[in-house]
C-alpha cells in the first residue's frame, strides 16, 4: 500500500483505537490469492473496523458498504496526498499523473461529477450497449480461431485480456494496431491506481507518470481527430455532449474509459472462466442451457468480483453504523466481502448461477455506480456464450489459477486451461 495513503489518514491517536486485524499482513500473498477468510472473520465480528496497516477503516458488512457508497459525507476526491508525496525527482511525472487523474469522474464530487458523467451517459444506456452484441460476438469469435484445442492456453493472455481491449478501442476509434502500447500504458498506471503490492513504490510512481503523460498526448490527438472528421463512435458521442468541459477534462477522462473499460472486464472474464473449470459440470449446463450464462456471470461478479474494494474520504465527522468516522480519514469498502454477507445472501459460499435474487455491489451503488456495467456484462455473457457453443470441455491444465497481487482488483493473472474439440 503507498505510504501517500497513510499520509492521508490521521495521526498517533488512531494508535490506540482497538484493531481487530492488527498483527494479520493485509498484502501477504497468501491473503492475497484468497483474501476472504480473514475479511469474512471481521465481518462476523464487526462489519466496520479501523485498522492501522491500511491507516483506514476497514467496511465488511453489506448494509455498511451499500451506507458508505450512498452516504453525502462521503467523498472520491483523495488524490492530493499522493501528488504531494512525489519526490523532485518525478515531481514532472507525478504532476501530469495529478491531474489527470484529478479530473477523471470516479475522483470527483458533485458538481463536476455531474457533468462529466452527463457527458457519456448517452453512449453507456443499456439499450445502446445491446445493439453492440453482434460486434462482441464477432471479436469472441475471431479469438476463438486462434485457440488450441487439446494443448494449454493462457485464457487471460489469449482471450480475456484482447477481448475488452478490441471492444473498447473500437467504440472509442482507437487502431488495432495501438493496442499492444495501449495496455502497457495502462498497466503502468494501473500499478498507481490500484496500488500493486508487487512493484517498488519509487518505481510506481515514475512509469505511472510516464504512461500518464503518454495517454494524455496520445488521447488529445484522437480528440482533435475526431473533432475534424467526426464518426459513429463514442469519442464522437462523448464530444457532442461536452458543453462546458475543457478539452483536458475530456481527455483526461477518456484515459479513465479506455483504462477502466479493459482492466475490469479482463478479470471478470478471467475469473468466471475460473469459475467454470473448478466444476465442470458448470461448463456442461451452460451448454445444456445457455440462459444460465447471465447468472453466471453476475455469481462471478459477486463471488470474486474485479473491484475489491472502494476508497472513500470522510468530508465531516460521520457515523457508519454505530461508529464515528472523523473528518479526513480514509474508508475502504470492502465489496467482495460484502457480496458475501450471510445476511444478504442465502448459503453465500456456494457458486449458484441460479440464485434468484443477486443485489450483488460488485459495480458499486450510488453516483459513481459502473458506467460500463452493461458493457461489462455484455462482454462477460459473449465471451461464455462464445466458449461453451464451441468448445466440449475447458479444465485447468496445470496447477490452476495464479492470483493478481493486488489489495483493489481482483482477477487471475495466468489462467491455463484445456480446451476440447
Ligand atoms: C466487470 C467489469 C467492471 C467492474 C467490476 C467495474 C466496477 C466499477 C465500480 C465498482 C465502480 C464504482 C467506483 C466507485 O464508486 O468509486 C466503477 C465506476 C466506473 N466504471 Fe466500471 N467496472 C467495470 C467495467 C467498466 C467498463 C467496461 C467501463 C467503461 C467502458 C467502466 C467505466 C467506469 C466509469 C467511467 C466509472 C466511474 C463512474 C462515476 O464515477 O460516475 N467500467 N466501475
């Protein structure tokens, strides 16, 4: 975890407040590749909790999250601290990072965020997004070609990492071609955002800055493009409801979309393909009964869902069931333990794609609540409606699924499994 976010939290007298989780490594690894047994203790203990690692409160309990992310007290807009903390060094860097992240519409409070997100609600209805079926479809298809068959494959390198970045590029009129740079970019400020817990901070902070830098030049060029020979696409949408944005608020939150739009989905991909090979009789029903691919991806999200977690900022002194959360301390909302709450949830541990009531939090609630969420489930639903027409079986080949290091996102970072004909 950066030590800018300890910064951010408050001082020795948070020393002495009881911390159920003190003495537990919150970024051991081994929590890391199966983080719920210790945050499904501290949910049944106590659903909010300070804890001194994360410099935080820690939010496990479903009716708390779904509080925090509804809660007015509560703010995005906690990126000072990490601006400060830069070095001279990469003080050009880090301040380009700064700000455009300082203007994406997940870290910003009313009234900006309003507007900004006024600017792409258009593009992102439900029904816009379900138009895009046979285009998804396609892209599944054409990846599927170059799958073996009866050798192992990668599934996150092959499959679900280039299915959301062809989507995405495509809608926001990015080449194929630039894709490969793209991802790196976006790895690169991934490590920032999501604060990787395997690369050295110093590091971080330096190639996330560069590949700020990068995208905000690269995405001016693409606006000034299509400015001057506008199209069907979403950069073209998003520019036709821009009025009162500067153009850097426009690009700064193109970066987010083409970030957010690929990194989630790859894991949701990722991850409900996991799903489906640690039973294959999963893989089966779907074949058997394809209506039963919504569920299963919306039982991947709540299960294992990509954002793990949410940071918020207390604005004012604030209760949070029974607890005061002073003003200018961090909270994390844990949203995959929530997804788990046995209050919520009936037998919550079992994977049940037929479960009838699913208010999974997996794409957040409230104002900031997933933009992409429709296209996220379009492309998760395509890609198992795609896997399970073509192929007879799919089962881990080797030791199974390698977990990302990472305390926000969750998802496989290698993912080989077996195909058959
Ligand atoms: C399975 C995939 C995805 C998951 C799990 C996911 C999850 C989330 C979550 C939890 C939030 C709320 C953040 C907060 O409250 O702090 C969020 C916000 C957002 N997501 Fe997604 N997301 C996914 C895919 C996408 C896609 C495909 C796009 C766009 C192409 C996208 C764009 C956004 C944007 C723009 C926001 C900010 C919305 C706002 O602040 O008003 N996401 N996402």
């Amino acid at each position: 975890m950066h030590d800018a976010i300890r910064e951010a939290g408050p001082g020795k007298a948070a020393e002495n407040r009881p911390d159920p989780l003190a003495g537990t490594n919150l970024t051991d690894p081994s929590i890391i590749a199966d983080p719920h047994p210790v945050y499904g203790a501290l949910q049944a203990e106590t659903p909010v909790v300070w804890n001194q690692q994360l410099h935080g409160w820690v939010v496990t309990g479903y009716e708390a999250c779904r509080k925090a992310m509804l809660h007015p007290g509560m703010s995005v807009e906690k990126l000072d601290p990490f601006v400060r903390h830069s070095s001279a060094a990469d003080r050009k860097n880090v301040e380009t990072l700064g700000e455009v992240l300082g203007d994406w519409m997940v870290f910003k409070d009313p009234p900006t965020h309003t507007q900004l997100r006024r600017s792409l609600k258009d593009a992102f209805m439900p029904a816009e997004i379900r138009e895009l079926q046979p285009r998804v479809r396609a892209i599944v298809d054409d990846l599927m070609t170059a799958l073996p068959v009866g050798a192992p494959v990668d599934m996150v390198a092959n499959f679900a990492f280039p299915l959301p970045a062809m989507v995405i590029g495509d809608l926001f009129g990015m080449p194929r071609e630039e894709l490969d740079t793209l991802k790196t970019w976006s790895d690169d400020l991934g490590k920032f955002v999501l604060a990787s817990v395997d690369a050295e901070q110093d590091r971080i902070y330096l190639l996330a800055g560069e590949a700020a830098r990068q995208m905000k030049a690269r995405f001016q060029v693409l606006l000034d493009d299509h400015r001057a020979n506008p199209r069907d696409d979403f950069t073209s949408r998003m520019i036709a409801n821009s009025d009162g944005l500067t153009d850097d608020q426009i690009v700064h939150n193109l970066v987010l979309l083409l970030w957010a739009g690929h990194e989630t989905t790859t894991n949701l991909i990722a991850t409900s393909i996991h799903h489906l090979c640690r039973d294959p009789a999963r893989f089966t029903a779907l074949k058997d009964d394809p209506a039963r691919v919504p569920g299963t991806v919306e039982e991947s999200l709540r299960m294992d869902g990509p954002a793990q977690m949410l940071v918020r900022f207390a604005k004012e002194d604030l209760e949070l069931e029974g607890h005061i959360i002073p003003k200018g301390e961090m909270v994390y909302v844990m949203l995959n333990t929530a997804n788990r709450d046995p209050a919520m949830f009936d037998a919550p541990e079992a994977f049940d794609a037929a479960r009838e009531v699913n208010k999974h939090l997996g794409f957040g609630r409230g104002i900031h609540m997933c933009l992409g969420a429709p296209l996220a489930r379009l492309e998760g639903e395509q890609a198992l409606h795609g896997l399970t027409e073509c192929y007879a079986s799919m089962r881990f080949a080797g030791p199974g699924t390698e977990w990302r290091q990472n305390l926000i996102i969750r998802g496989p970072r290698k993912l080989e499994v077996l195909l058959a004909g």
